[in-house]
C-alpha cells in the first residue's frame, strides 16, 4: 500500500515508486510519487524524475522543465547522447543500463553525480565539469578515459572495464578523491608516482587485476588511507613492504594472491590491522603474533592444520573471524574432547 492507502495497480508503480525514494541526488530533492512518461512536463521544485524502464530509445522525446535537478533514466533502450544542451542545469543524471556504445564525450555540465555504468562504452572524455563529484563506469568496455579537468571529483568507480594500466594524466588533479575502485580491470603495474597527489584517498579497490608489482613507496602518500583491496593478483612478497608506509590502513585483503602463502609471518608482526582478508592463499599455518594485532581474520580457503589451528585460538584475546566451516571444526573437536 502507499501512503495515500492506494493499492499498486501493477508492479511496475511499485516499482518506479521504490526507484524513486531509493535513487541518490545531490542536495535536498522532492521524490516524485507516481511515475512519469516521456512527454510529461513536470511542474514541481527540485524534483526527481524518474523515467526508468519507460522504454525510451531518443533523447528527443524526453521533456522536463528547469526546476527539474534529477533524472534517472536507467533501464531504457538509448544507443547515443548527443543532445546535452538540455541536461546542462541538471545537478543528477542516471543513464545506466542502456546501450550506449563506443565513445561518450561530456561538456559544460553542472552535474554533481553521473551514473553511467552498465553501457557498452569504450572511451570516456569529460571537459569542464568542474562540478562533478560522483562518476560511476563501472561494468563498460572502456579502454581510455579522460577525466583531467574533474577537480572536484570524489567517487570514481572504473570496475569491470577493459583497462590495462592507469595512465599518469587519469588522475592528476584528483586531490579530493575519496574512493577510487578499479576492479575488475587488466592492470599489471602500480608505479610509485600514481596516487602521490590523492591524500584524502580513504578506499582503494584494486581486486581482481593483474597486479604483479607493486613499486617502493607507491602507497606512501595515502596518509587517510583505510581500506585497501589487493585480493586476486599476483602480489609479490617484495610488494607487500610498500603497504607499511599507511598509517592509517585498518581494512587490508590480499585473499587470492597465491605468490603471498609464506608472507605472512614475516609481516605479522609489523601489521597493525583492525581486519585482514588473507583467504585463498594456500595458507597451512597461522602465526600467534597475528593474534594480538588483528581483530578480524579472514583464512576461508587455506589448508590450515586443525591441531595449530587450536593452539591459535587459544591465544587470541580478540574476535577473530576464521570461517564457518572451521569454527564448526573446532566445536566438534571440543565436543569429542569433553566427552
């Protein structure tokens, strides 16, 4: 029921309503209650327009008047975006879950937040919107991206894209990103001169690539740095010398990369980490140093020795999160020791 103790006629209001009280904007926005179609011309202030799944193929046929600052139109069926002069005074733009294919230039935009993700492009290229501070691109086909004048970009998603290294210009002038995912991606190298300008970086995804090398004091002006995600590449021992240099790193996971099985020891003592994902390394034995700096431990995936695997329990002090299949180890082992 809605508020109004209307019942949905079709799922498709619940739907659309659900859309709208759930679609993020910038600033203090007016959902719009019951959904739209492409010819209407809404008479509201600050106002979302939420013309999703609305089977929407020409940009020509969507109409709204200035007060509108949010539009969504994910889940339609548009294939170009080459009339913007519309959309200039638009703060929030969803564009998701269409079929925009190959190249998406943008310009003199006063969007704050841009979802583009879920498309099939391949270059991205973006001038004079300086005001943009979420960019979302994730799951595209992109190759090549050109965000240089983004000064006061904050989120920035490029997973699941087809990038094999991050250029030098890609994040220059970036100093007021927070969060930064590249997941997904076909990155091998992380050079030392790559993130240097990103201080306020606070999340740093860069799972799932390629990763073999990381250089010396790549990661040593991430001063608010707290999570960091290595899982699934093919980190080095040597690399994992750089991650000491975070002093304020509290989330760490290196699950998957098989080259770090016998790293662990050497670095357990020096690591002081609130959460460590070290899953999926072929790990058979857990230091008891690690213990008493870690609070949750992550080893789901190894071939940890149950008999060393209790003598570590007994000395953790902390909650430690092993996995549940060998927590239920450990309670049959006391269950078959008390009788």
């Amino acid at each position: 029921r809605r508020i109004d103790n209307k019942r949905y006629d079709n799922l498709f209001d619940l739907k659309t309503d659900i859309n709208n009280l759930l679609f993020r904007s910038h600033g203090n926005l007016i959902a719009r209650k019951r959904r739209a179609t492409p010819n209407d011309i809404v008479e509201a202030t600050n106002l979302i327009l939420n013309l999703s799944f609305a089977n929407i193929t020409d940009l020509s046929n969507v109409s709204f008047n200035e007060s509108t600052a949010s539009l969504n139109l994910s889940h339609n069926f548009l294939s170009t975006f080459k009339d913007a002069s519309k959309f200039q005074k638009l703060t929030a733009l969803d564009l998701s879950y269409n079929r925009l294919i190959g190249e998406f230039h943008l310009s003199e935009i006063l969007l704050a937040t841009l979802d583009l993700s879920r498309n099939s492009l391949t270059n991205f290229s973006c001038d004079g919107c300086k005001c943009l501070q979420t960019l979302n691109l994730s799951h595209n086909a992109l190759t090549k991206v050109s965000i240089d004048n983004l000064t006061s970009l904050q989120y920035l998603d490029l997973s699941a894209n087809l990038l094999d290294a991050i250029e030098p210009t890609l994040l220059r002038n970036k100093s007021n990103l927070s969060d930064l995912i590249l997941a997904c991606n076909r990155i091998r190298v992380i050079n030392k001169d790559l993130l240097n300008q990103l201080g306020k970086l606070r999340r740093l995804d860069l799972s799932h690539n390629d990763i073999s090398d990381v250089e010396g004091d790549a990661f040593s002006d991430l001063f608010n740095l707290q999570i960091l995600d290595l899982s699934f590449n093919r980190i080095h021992i040597a690399s994992l010398q750089t991650l000491q240099n975070i002093p304020q790193l509290n989330r760490l996971s290196l699950g998957g990369n098989a080259m770090l099985r016998n790293a662990l020891r050497a670095f357990a003592v020096t690591w002081s980490i609130m959460e460590l994902d070290y899953s999926h390394v072929g790990l058979c034995q857990v230091p008891d140093s690690l213990a008493q700096s870690v609070r949750i431990l992550n080893l789901y995936g190894n071939f940890l020795n149950v008999s060393n695997l209790r003598e570590c329990v007994c000395v953790i002090k902390q909650d430690v999160l092993i996995s549940h299949c060998l927590i239920c180890v450990l309670m049959l082992l006391q269950l078959h020791a008390s009788r």
